[in-house]
C-alpha cells in the first residue's frame, strides 16, 4: 500500500504540473480558434496542425528511446552521472547532425509543407525539435530522482511563455504594427503569418524550458561511455520503429486527411476543424500522461519486489478508474465544453468525433498500462510489433475510408488501432508477464462508463435545453462517483484526505 501511495502522490503532482500546463496550453485553442474564427482562419490551423503532426515523426527519431533507455538502466543500478552523461553525449551529437541536414534541405522541405515564403519556418521547427530533445533527459533526470515539484514548476513556466508569446502576437501586435508601423518589429511582423507566429510561440516555450532545467544539465562533461551507450542503444532501437509506429497511429491522419478529403484547400479546413475538436477529446492524455510520468520509473523500481505483479494489478484498476472518470468528465459535458471552440470549428458534425476519441485514448491509456510487460522482460519488439500492427490499421483504414468520410474515418481508425493494440498486449502479457489483473471489475467499469455516456445521448435527442443536458450530466457523473465509492469502500478507506469522508 505504501508504493501505492507514493506512486499516486507522484502522480498527482505530475498530474497537477500536466493539468495545469495543458489547461494553460489550452488556452492557444479558444484563442487561436475565436481569433482565426473565419475561413481562411481554419486554413492557417489546419496548415500549423499538418505541420506539427509531421514534427512529431521527427521527435521520435530525434530521441530514438534514450528516455526510456534512461530509467532501464537507471534502476539497473548504472552510475548516474555516467548514464547521464553518455545518453546526454549521444543525444547531443545526434541533434547537432539532424538538425544540420534539416536546415540544409528546408527550402525543399518549406514548398513540400506548403510554406515555401517562409523557410525560415522550418528552420524555426528544427530548434524546437533540438531544445526539445535536448530537454528530454534532464526532464527523466527529474522523474528519476523523484522531483515533480522542479519537474512542474518548469513544464508550466514554459507553457506560460508560449501562451504569452502568442497573445502578443495574434492578439496585441496588430494594434501596435498598425501605430507603428516603421520600426524593426512591425516590419519582421508584417512578413511573416499566423503559422510562423505559433511556431515563434513554441520556440519561445522550447529555449525558456531548456534554460530553466540549466541545474539538470550544468554539471555535463562529454564523456560517452561507448560500453554503456552500446547496451543502451541495442535496448533502446526497437523503440525507434515502435515510436514511429506510435507517430502514425497518433498524427499521420492530418496529413492524410488534408491530401485525400476533397482538393488540398478542402482538406486543410477539415484537418483545421478535426485538430481543433482533437483538443478537446486530448482531455484525457491529461491523466494518462501524469501516469505515465510516474509510472515509468515507478514499474522499473517495483519489478525487484516480490508482489510486483499484485501491484501492477492495482495500479491498473485505479488507472481505469480514472480513465472512466476522465471520458464521463468530457464526454457527459460537450454540450457545455463546446464553447471552447470558435463558432467556425465547432458544429454537430465535429463534435461527434470527441467520444470517439475519447474512447480511443482510453484503450490508448490502458496501452501503456499493460506495455510494462515488454519493459520488464527486455521483448522491446514486441512492443514495435504491437505498435506496426496498430500502425497498418492506421494507414489502410485511413486510406479506405478519409475520401468518403473525412475527420470520422481518422476518429474511428483511431480507436481501431488503440483497441487492437490495447488487446493484443493484454493476451501477449499474460504469457510472458503474467499479471493477476481483476479482469471482470476493469469490463464492469468501462461497461458502465459506456452505459451513462449512451444514457446522456439518449437525454440529447429528446431535448435541446442546455440546462437539463447540463443537469443530466451531472447527475450521471455523481451516480459513478459514488458507485466507485461504493464498490472501492474499504481499500479507500486507507487513503489520506480521502479515507476520513469514507470512514
């Protein structure tokens, strides 16, 4: 019970640190949506949405699994500062080397992004890319040494920046270049876009990030360790293609969806509209990133236990417990979190992908529950396997289906691709890793989480009142709260803060 405990306080702070980070980052959403809330608008997004599902490939290949590299050996007993210093070295010269030949190439790079008056564009994406890789570990360094309260303060002290970076571009600065419009800010403002001044705002986030884990990463000496970076590297390569896979399955729908739904204009607005609705359904990666945050570490270090797999069992049904609490939370209120959106992106339409989505990154969220298994046991391509399966999925199902269907074909190939994976890697876990998971309370749980969203669908199509949706929702919310309360009475019981209201 005590790793319990410790686990889920780590997980709060992380998930205090990841909510409040992704509510401020949010924030770009309602900005960006009702400032861009027109049609050519809606193009400017969907291009920045294209352009940064395409960044996430390369952040996989910029890292190539030294995080998860990391924490293996970390709990394997490495020296620490060796590790540090040898994964660090690694990442160093191989982001230098990236981010040369991008630069290099980006005038090819810019016309094939639809950004060729701006080159300069991608060489911005690529510094993202190298501050962001680069921040990677010294933020492992942090969840390592068990410090989320540095870990927090520097993740939303970035996300600050870019919000406010990105109020005074799309918000203030047109009223001052129109005051004066000589000087050197008015005249760099009045060259570029919306698309360059988002990609600035994440630039900003991504330096100021950096400088702020400087006590992570001041005392680094080059000093690879070619043994060690060896071993780390042969553990980590089967997350390269595993990492990319997981790319495909998470972000390769924008760019399909932009080249296959109607011309390349209509296909911009579609993807604009589904990233914008996808920020809503993203609610729930707030849960499942704080998990795994802690929990990556955490599985590492429990392995050496004797009830290591009671232990992941119980994990894993408070995971879903909060997974199921996470979907209600959305799903249940859309009709009052749609106003998030700008009256361009939001409509009927749009919003029937949340659920969807919602349900999608549940069995995502169960996904890396279950993953522990080939973490432990060194099948890291069993995991790429899992992933390619998913990633197959992805693409044939996208490719049969966007041109008829549009944002549904990518929301319900979504969820195909995490359910399937989600699936595979429970059957494979149970042979190599067998863990005592109370498999009837997780379906009973999920089953009822189903049951009340189909519910609140059936109180919609018999009224359009937003108060008594409102209210019905509400009410649905506080009847599974309190059958969780029921159901998990005694183990509650032991909780702090929590415990005193059950006893």
């Amino acid at each position: 019970m005590a790793s319990l405990k410790k686990l889920a306080g780590q997980t709060l702070w992380y998930g205090l640190s990841n909510i409040a980070a992704k509510l401020l980052f949010q924030l770009q959403t309602p900005l960006v949506t009702y400032l861009l809330n027109k049609p050519s608008g809606v193009t400017d997004y969907g291009n920045f949405s294209a352009l940064y599902s395409a960044l996430s490939f390369m952040n996989v290949i910029f890292t190539y699994g030294m995080e998860t590299a990391y924490f293996r050996f970390s709990a394997a007993g490495e020296d620490q500062k060796k590790l540090f210093r040898t994964i660090f070295s690694s990442l160093l010269v191989s982001t230098a080397l990236l981010s040369a030949v991008l630069i290099f190439f980006r005038a090819p790079l810019a016309k094939l992004s639809d950004l060729g008056d701006h080159p300069e564009y991608i060489t911005w994406c690529v510094l993202i890319l190298a501050f962001d890789t680069l921040a990677a570990i010294p933020f492992a360094r942090l969840r390592q040494e068990e410090r989320p309260r540095k870990y927090a303060v520097v993740r939303i002290a970035g996300i600050v920046a870019n919000i406010t970076a990105m109020v005074i571009f799309l918000a203030l600065s047109p009223g001052f270049v129109k005051e004066q419009p000589g000087n050197a800010y008015s005249e760099w403002y009045v060259s570029n876009n919306n698309v360059g001044f988002l990609i600035m705002a994440n630039l900003i986030q991504s330096v100021i990030t950096f400088l702020l884990l400087f006590g992570e990463w001041i005392d680094f000496r080059f000093a690879p360790d070619k043994a060690l970076l060896k071993r780390a590297f042969i553990y980590s390569a089967p997350l390269i293609i595993a990492g990319l896979g997981g790319m495909i399955n998470e972000t390769i729908d924008r760019q399909m969806l932009k080249h296959m739904y109607g011309t390349i204009a209509q296909g911009t607005t579609e993807v604009g509209i589904y990233s914008a609705n996808y920020k809503i359904a993203i609610f729930i990666t707030l849960f499942i990133t704080a998990f795994r945050m802690s929990a990556e570490p955490f599985f590492f270090n429990q392995a050496k236990e004797k009830n290591a797999p009671g232990t992941y069992a119980r994990v894993m049904k408070w995971f879903v417990i909060v997974l199921c609490c996470a979907f209600l939370s959305t799903a249940l209120f859309l009709d009052g979190i749609k106003f998030f959106l700008g009256s361009t992106f939001r409509n009927e339409r749009s919003l029937g992908v949340v659920p969807i989505l919602l349900a999608a990154n549940v069995c995502l969220g169960i996904y890396y529950n279950l993953s522990v298994w080939y973490k432990l046991t060194d099948k890291m391509r069993m995991g790429m396997y899992i992933t390619l399966v998913g990633a197959a999925l992805t693409l044939i199902c996208n490719t049969l289906f966007i041109p008829k269907y549009g944002m549904y074909a990518c929301a319900w190939t979504t969820f195909a691709a995490y359910f399937s994976m989600m699936v595979i890697s429970y059957f494979l876990g149970q042979k190599y890793f067998p863990v005592p998971y109370n498999m009837k309370k997780l379906l009973s749980y999920l089953g009822i989480m189903l049951l009340l969203f189909f519910t609140q669908k059936l109180v919609g199509h018999f009224t359009e009142s937003i108060i008594i949706r409102l209210g019905s929702a509400t009410v649905l919310m506080v009847l599974f709260i309190g059958m969780i309360a029921g159901a998990e009475k005694e183990e509650l019981k032991g909780l702090p803060v929590v415990g005193k209201f059950i006893r």
